[in-house]
C-alpha cells in the first residue's frame, strides 16, 4: 500500500518531520529528475527551482511568503536525490546510444532512460543531424526544440532526443526557417553549407530506436547542396522513402543521373544545376530570381541551357515532374556519399 506523499503544511519542525522528508526522498531514490522534482514541488505547495551547474543541481523554493522551517531540508534532500542522476542524464552519449539501439535488453533501455532523465510515460523524438560544425548546429538545433535534449555522435551523424514535440511537421518548418536564417542560399563556393537533419516520427520512449532509423532515412532526402529542404520529417515522405532504398550504384547509373553530374561537375554548370533546383522548389522564375538574388531572365537562360542539355521542356508537366524526381535522386545519392565519406576513417 502506498503511503500519501506527504506536504510540510501538515508537518511541523520536529525530528520526527525531518524524518518522513528523509524517508519520503529515500523511497524516491533512482527517479527521473522530473519526478523528485515533482515531488518536491507537491511537499512544498510550490514552484521548485533546479539549475544544473557543472554537473550538480542547485535547487531553490519560489515562495511568496515566508520560508517554511523545513525548506532547507526539503532542498537538501532533493539535492542529494539528484546529484547522482544528473552527471549522465544530461548528456551521456554512451546513454543516448543505448536509448536508440535496437540491440539493447529492455532492462539496459529503461536504466538509461532513467538516467537521462527521461519521462517514460512520455514520447519523444530523435532527429538525425549531418553536420560540419556540431557545437554551432546542435545551439542552433536547441535554440527551437520545445525541452531539454540528449546528444550523441554516431559516425558523423548526430543523434538528438528530445520530448515534448507535438507535432513533427511543425518542428520541421521552424527548424527549416531557422538553418535557411542562418545559411541562406546562394552561398559561396566553399561555404559551409549548414546543417541537414531527418527527423523521425514521435514514439513511445522504448521505441526510440524505430524513430532514429526513421531520422536516417528522412536525412537522406534533406538537402546536403544549398537549395531544397534542409530538414524532413519521416512522415512527409510517405511514398517517396521506397527511394531511400535504391542502391548507390543503380542510381549513378541512371542516364539522366549521370548527365546532371556531367553538367555540374564544371563551375558554370553547378550553377545552371542548382538554379534548376532552386525552380524546382520554389515554383516560378520570379520566386527563383528572387531567392537566387538575380534577374529573372538570367534564370530562364540557365533553365533553357540546363533543359536543351537534358532534352526537357519546363512548361511541360511531365518534364517538371522529371527534373525535380531526377535532382530528388541525385541529393540522395550526394546525401549518402557525403555521410559515407564522413564516417570512412
């Protein structure tokens, strides 16, 4: 039977209280943080303040009133209860790596659940980060998540936690605006080219592995050249992902594949590629010379180059259609080789 938690209103300050606090925090001992915060907050009547410093938390009580006798008991006790928590859950990657790995006993995933602070009763989602500057992308990436985060690199790819994401689309257009802010296109040859990130689907915290294949899968489709998305929720791609799947070699291969990479292997064609991208997303000539920060008839005379070389005609459907499948295939390909050439030692 579960005792009632206990409030210091119906405590006094004899040994005997500072006793059923001391009990109350010892039958609480290996809790998620959010918990002995809770509980902390419940034993008080009100806000109860943590700050992580170092590795070890400073906790204070928001009252309006005076202080209770047995505040600083309650302080010290939720202290020691987090202190031992609280070195691994804020970051440990060897943590993360468990929480995302298929691999792991269910024992071993809810211990470190736990110890990253975790809420098991909540879903979280797991992002996949490609990036060349981690420390820059990763504020940038916390600037706009909804709570705290988890990291850890894996390969050349890192993978981010996070709970609290109500909707994975949203996320995806805020995250969208805020990498195009801070690396807006064109960019200069050489520049770095910000992050891409995949994003999984929200799951169950024990699922977490299912939503970080699903974050590698969505990377592929984020842009790794300047123009596109430069980060896709899973559940956008429905039919798209069966490209995921295409083997690197089939799509190299391909005619039109290989003549794109024909074009922009010289500096003038890369240029010609991207503004055909660059339509391809944003839709009209105007829009494209806005974004590209050109006239618009030097993008109709890139368009018409690039389309005389290819045999389309981009006031017909199907060759639209073509083009903007043709450049999808070929950043997933410039995708993979990019997280292939990242990883290999």
């Amino acid at each position: 039977m579960t005792s009632t938690p206990p409030t210091l209103d119906a405590l006094g300050d004899d040994p005997a209280s500072v006793l059923v606090i001391v009990n109350h925090f010892d039958r609480l001992e290996g809790s998620a943080p959010e918990r002995l915060i809770a509980a902390a907050t419940h034993l008080t009547g009100c806000p109860v303040d943590v700050q992580w410093t170092d590795g070890q938390p400073a906790v204070s009580i928001n009252r309006d009133g005076p202080a209770h006798p047995l505040d600083a008991v309650v302080v010290d006790r939720l202290r020691r209860a987090l202190r031992p928590v609280d070195p691994l859950h804020l970051a440990d990657p060897a943590l993360v790596e468990v929480v995302i790995s298929a691999k792991e006993q269910p024992a071993d995933r809810g211990r470190a659940i736990r110890l990253l602070g975790l809420d098991e009763a909540r879903d979280l989602v797991v992002l996949a980060v490609s990036t060349h500057m981690p420390r820059e992308t990763l504020r940038l990436v916390e600037s706009v998540l909804p709570g705290r985060y988890s990291s850890a690199t894996i390969g050349h790819t890192i993978a981010v936690l996070c709970q609290g994401v109500a909707e994975t689309r949203a996320l995806t257009e805020v995250l969208e605006q805020t990498i195009a802010a801070a690396h807006p296109a064109p960019m200069a040859t050489g520049a770095d080219r910000g992050p891409w990130i995949g994003i999984g689907c929200s799951v169950g915290v024990f699922a977490a592995s299912e939503s970080w294949r699903q974050a590698l899968r969505a990377l592929r489709f984020a842009s790794s050249t300047g123009y596109g998305r430069r980060a896709i929720a899973y559940e956008r791609l429905s039919v798209l992902e069966l490209l995921a799947d295409l083997a690197p070699e089939q799509v190299l291969a391909n005619r039109d594949i290989a003549r794109i990479n024909e074009i922009a292997a010289t500096p003038s064609g890369a240029v010609e590629v991207g503004t055909v991208e660059a339509f391809c997303v944003f839709g009209s000539l105007r829009r494209t010379a806005e974004e590209l920060h050109v006239h618009h008839s030097t993008v109709a005379a890139r368009l018409a180059h690039v389309a005389e070389q290819m045999g389309w005609d981009f006031d017909d459907p199907m060759d639209r259609f073509m083009a903007t499948l043709v450049l999808m295939v070929r950043r997933i390909s410039l995708s993979a080789a990019a997280l292939a050439e990242a990883d290999s030692p």
